[in-house]
C-alpha cells in the first residue's frame, strides 16, 4: 500500500525527467504500482484510512511522483451531493501513455488554484488550461481508448499529464499577477 512517504517532493530530480513510455506486455510490478496508485487515490478520500495513514487528499497520481518515471498516472473523482457525502464515483481509472490529442482554445482554472501531492507548500495563482481535451491512452492490458474531457476532470488529467513531462503545475502561473484572469478565462 502506498502511503505520503511513497510520494516524492518537488526538487527531486526525477520530477523534472520526461517519462519514459511503458511497453506491452506491462511488467507485473509496474502493473500492481499503477492499481497501487489508484488504490493510494481512494484511500485518500476516505476519511476514516486518511486519518489513519495520514494521506493527504489527491484526485491524481502519476508515476514519476513515486519515483518512476513512466507514463501512467490515475484518477480517482467522486461525485458528492448537497451536503457534502460521496454519492458516486465520476471518473476512477488508470492512463497509460496518454496524448492530448485535441483541445479547446478556451481555457479553465481552478478558482483556488491547483495544489499536488508533491508540493507541501501552498502555492497561488490560476493554472490556466485547456477547458476540453481528448485524450488518447492504453488501459493496463494496452488496449487503446479515446476519452473527452471537461473542465474538472479535464484540469486533473492535463496537471497529471503535466508531470509525466516533467512540468509542475506552478510553471503554468503568471509570476508578476498569480490571479490575473484574461477576459474569458473560466474559473471552476
């Protein structure tokens, strides 16, 4: 199981490195860290195994933040409801190798800014990105899928993604105004 000492910190070199492609068939230990990480992402967002394991709530994990630099990373979105409470999953899966392959010319930020497993420190300012993308990944077995994404999820892949390439989501905010918002940037 995967715990917040499995998870590396910005400036480890590794961070910064492109991930290498994963090839098919998957080796078994890099197949079981992928459902690790995934597995790491849910037990997050318990409340109950969060406070036990001292997780830090994460929505998204890559490879190269446990220390291999591969191109996966996983996802894991509940829906709530009015008050709070967990009423589905949205979106709880692994991405191998994935392409943006399309993306909107209109852009979306979080309204308080992105935070990540890998940075302890707040850090503000909008991260604008791409509203819609289609992304083209290979699931675990290396079948290959195409999926559209919007805003949330959209934001959560591209900042994954993000690290798969060696960015960190602090690249993408404006130094001289962290909260300056062009004209039409969406904020969610």
């Amino acid at each position: 199981m995967l715990t917040m000492k499995d998870i590396i910190k910005e400036g480890h070199p590794t961070l910064r490195l492109k991930a290498k492609k994963v090839t098919f068939p998957m080796d078994p230990s890099l197949k079981q860290k992928a459902m690790e990480m995934l597995e790491f992402l849910k037990n997050s967002q318990d409340k109950e195994k969060a406070e036990k394991y001292g997780l830090r709530p994460g929505v998204g994990l890559a490879a190269p933040q446990i220390n291999i630099s591969k191109q996966i990373f996983a996802m894991h979105i509940y829906q709530f409801d009015d008050e709070g409470n967990i009423s589905g999953e949205e979106m709880s899966q692994i991405f191998v190798n994935p392409v943006i392959t399309r993306h909107s010319v209109q852009e979306v930020a979080l309204s308080e800014g992105e935070g990540c497993l890998s940075v302890d420190r707040e850090v503000e300012g909008y991260v604008p990105r791409p509203q819609r993308i289609t992304l083209k990944y290979q699931d675990l077995e290396g079948n290959e899928h195409s999926l559209k994404l919007r805003n949330y999820q959209a934001v959560v892949a591209q900042h994954e993604i993000d690290h798969l390439h060696g960015i960190m989501f602090y690249d993408h905010i404006n130094e001289q105004a962290p909260w300056y918002a062009k004209e039409d940037l969406h904020l969610i």
